[in-house]
C-alpha cells in the first residue's frame, strides 16, 4: 500500500497558494461579465456555437463525475443573445473580444480535433479541468495571449511539450493529476518566460527536476517519481517562494546554494531519500514560514540557525536520524502552530517556554533519549519552567490561552489544500501529503481569532 498513491489521483488544486503578486484569478472563480449595448464578435459567437454542438453530440466516456452543473452549463448560450452574457464565457470590457472560457467538467475526449480550430485568437484564461482530453491540445500553441491554463484531472499521458515554455504571455500552468511522465528538452539554460505558476502533483514525472523558467515563483512536484540531486539550476530561481517536492525518490544532500533564494516562505522536500545534515544555511531564509524536511534520511544535529527563521509558523523534522538535544535558542520562535520532531535520535530535556509549552507529545515521540513535559518520562533535574502538573494542566486546558492545545495541531506529509471535493476520500484512504500544511494555516488562524475575541472582550469592559 506505500505507494499506492503514486496511482490515485490526487485531485490537488492550490489556488491560495499562488504567489501575492499574480495578477491573475482562478477561472474557477471567473464570473462571466455582462455589457449593455455591446455585443462580441461574430467570428468568435460562431466558434462558441459550433463547440456547443459538438459537445450536445459527444457521449459521456469518463469515469469521473462531472461537475454536478455541467449538464446545463451550456443552456445560456443561445444564437440570439450576446455571447458575452453567456455562462462560462468572459469577454474584454473593451473590445468585446472573448478572453476566458470555463469548460471545466465537460467530456471532450474525442473532441479535441475539433477544438483545434477553435476561433478565439484573444483567448487569455482557458480551463479544462476534468474534460478527458488525454492530451495536451496543440491549437494552445497558437494562443499567443493565454495567460492561464489549467488542464488538471484528464489522463494526460507523454511529456510536456517543448512548446509550453515559450508561450510568452502564459503566467499560471496546472497540469497536476495527469499521467505525464517527463519533459521534452527544454532549454539548457535558465530562460525568460512569463510563467511564475506551475503544478505538476501527482503525475509520473521521472528523472531529475529540468530547467525551469526563472520567473517562477510557486513550483509544485509532489509525488511523482523524481530522482537525482536538486540541481543548481533550481538555486537560480531566484523569484521562488514556495517550493513543494514531497513524496518523490530524489536523493544526495540539500544544496547549500538554497541560500540564494532569500524570498522563499514554504520548502518542503518531505518523503525524499535526502541524506546529510540540514545546511546552516537554511536558517538564512529569513522569510520562511513552512519548513518540511521528515521522512529522508537526514543526519547530524538540529541546526542552531533555525532559530533565526522568526517567522516560522511550521517545523517538520520527524522520521529521520538526528541526533543531539533541542536546541534551546528554538524557543524564539514564536509564531510557530505546527512542530514535529518525533521519530528521531534526539535525547536530553525537552525545551520548556513560549510556543513549545504547547505541543503535545505527538510531537517528540519516538526519541528515547528524551525527556520531560509534555512527555511522561521524567529528567533527572527539577524542571525549572512549569514546576507543577497543575501549572502544565492550567496552559493547556485554558480555552482563552494563545497556546492552548487546540491551536497545536500536528500534522503529516506534504503539499496544500485542496480544493475538490472529490478527493475527500482519497484523501483518508492514501493519507494525503495535503494536512501538514492545511493544519499549519488553520492553526494561525485560530490564533488570530482568538486574539481578537480577547481584545474585543478588554474594550467591553
């Protein structure tokens, strides 16, 4: 059953995870727009028409349900009304040209022929989630103004297209939960592009991480078959802030030259074959707010300089080899909600203070060699901070704490939330990399309700 998720799809979709800066919107988001007194384009209205009859005509093949309002989706497109009013269509406000279209749930397998000749040449936002085209459409190359693209869920099989890379005005690709096994040739080099978004989870991705764009700023890998060391061209990204290659076989020690990507907030490189010690250098990632590394084979001691990641709300050191005590100086980090050390070598006296007064013994379990609260084997030495059980059982049963247990929660594996619904069950039956991170933001923002129910509470009275 270990990998039995490399074969189910994994249904991941990261919206909230895209970079602040992206000017773009989900198009599961997308509303169509409606202008009084214009109309679009009859060349494009015609194209629209003609796809709707092909697809009244298609039967249904796929073996995932489609979205429960695909069946009616396309009743508003209609011969004598604006196609810009249309469901699923978003036209320019201007020129009245069509840019985004939402196809999402629709069968087209067997249809992609006749897309090809699909007349939208301003096209910006196409979405064909869960459509089973089994390919990536080749009249995409033509739409030189596509600035995203989602063609996740559709048993995509080959490679990713060369061509993809130079589609110069494409900002956000996801082409996670398909059945891709590599990449044709890509440039040798880092190259310009516009694309700063791109999801590859879940597919059957092998061989090492290529050369990527360097304009990309969210990177996501997860499970699939990976293997090799992080290349030094990933270390050249420099507008990289999230990073997610969990449950793949890449292995060597973590580059060094991490160090270079100074605006990272999330790493994770959970379930890897990763050996070595954790570079002191990742404590330089000041803006780091998620931290994943357990599950490889990592050795030697918990780096001092972790303690100099001030914003770091999720530390996963567990299922590896480290050795050595914690590191006192991690008390500093305050806003951490999420910390998993457990299943380790770690020995000595678990730090007592701040943030780590909260987490439970989830947290530390599996190290024999440790010691003290919340674990209940006792240290030799009086506990200096929380003398008394009735002190210890006061922090975590207050529910009006900060630090109460209930904000504490720890996780497991990798990845972000998701966000179909569909692969709820899923998620249960292959225990899902998706909780770790879920946990972490859930966790902040319980934090940060309750804070405000406190102040609101001190103005009252």
């Amino acid at each position: 059953m270990k990998g039995y998720w490399r074969l189910a799809c994994c249904f991941s979709f990261l919206p909230f995870l895209c970079p602040a800066n992206s000017s773009f919107t989900p198009l599961s988001q997308a509303s169509s727009h409606h202008f009084f007194g214009q109309h679009c384009s009859s060349s494009e209205k015609t194209a629209l028409l003609q796809l709707k009859r092909d697809l009244s005509a298609a039967k249904p093949e796929s073996s995932i349900p489609l979205q429960p309002s695909s069946g009616s989706l396309l009743t508003s497109w209609k011969p004598n009304t604006d196609c810009c009013s249309w469901e699923s269509v978003n036209c320019h406000e201007v020129t009245k040209h069509v840019i985004g279209l939402n196809l999402g749930g629709h069968n087209l397998s067997g249809l992609v022929n006749s897309i090809k000749f699909l007349n939208l040449p301003y096209l910006e936002r196409l979405n064909l989630v869960n459509c089973t085209i089994g390919e990536i459409p080749s009249f995409v190359q033509k739409l030189g103004g596509l600035v995203e693209l989602d063609l996740s869920i559709n048993k995509i099989h080959g490679k990713v297209p060369r061509w993809i890379w130079l589609l110069e005005s494409l900002v956000y690709l996801n082409l996670s939960n398909n059945f891709l096994d590599g990449f044709e040739a890509p440039p040798s080099a880092p190259f310009l592009s516009s694309l700063t978004s791109l999801d590859l989870t879940c597919n059957l991705i092998e061989g090492s991480i290529p050369t990527l764009p360097i304009s990309i700023s969210f990177l996501s890998l997860a499970k699939n078959k990976l293997t090799g060391e992080i290349p030094v061209s990933l270390c050249s990204l420099s507008n990289l802030t999230i990073l997610d290659a969990c449950y793949n076989y890449m292995s060597g020690q973590i580059p060094k030259c991490l160090e270079a990507l100074a605006i990272f907030n999330v790493l994770d490189l959970s379930n890897n074959l990763f050996e070595g010690e954790i570079p002191e250098v990742i404590g330089d990632l000041k803006l780091l707010e998620v931290l994943n590394l357990s599950a490889n084979n990592l050795i030697g001691e918990i780096p001092l300089s972790l303690s100099k990641l001030t914003l770091l709300e999720s530390l996963d050191l567990s299922k590896n080899k480290l050795i050595g005590e914690i590191p006192t100086k991690l008390l500093s980090l305050t806003f951490l909600s999420v910390l998993n050390f457990s299943y380790n070598r770690l020995e000595g006296k678990i730090p007592i203070g701040n943030q780590f007064s909260t987490f439970s013994n989830d947290s530390y379990k599996g190290n024999i060699g440790l010691c003290g609260f919340p674990l209940s084997k006792k240290c030799d030495d009086v506990e200096d901070h929380l003398s008394s059980g009735a002190q210890r059982e006061s922090i975590l049963s207050d529910p009006g704490s900060p630090f109460s247990w209930k904000f504490a929660l720890v996780g497991y594996g990798c990845g972000a939330p998701v966000g179909v619904a569909i692969g709820y069950i899923l998620f249960w039956r292959t225990k899902r990399c998706t909780e770790w991170i879920e946990q972490s933001f859930k966790a902040k923002q319980r934090q940060k309700n309750e804070q405000n129910r406190r102040r609101r509470r001190r103005r009252m009275f």
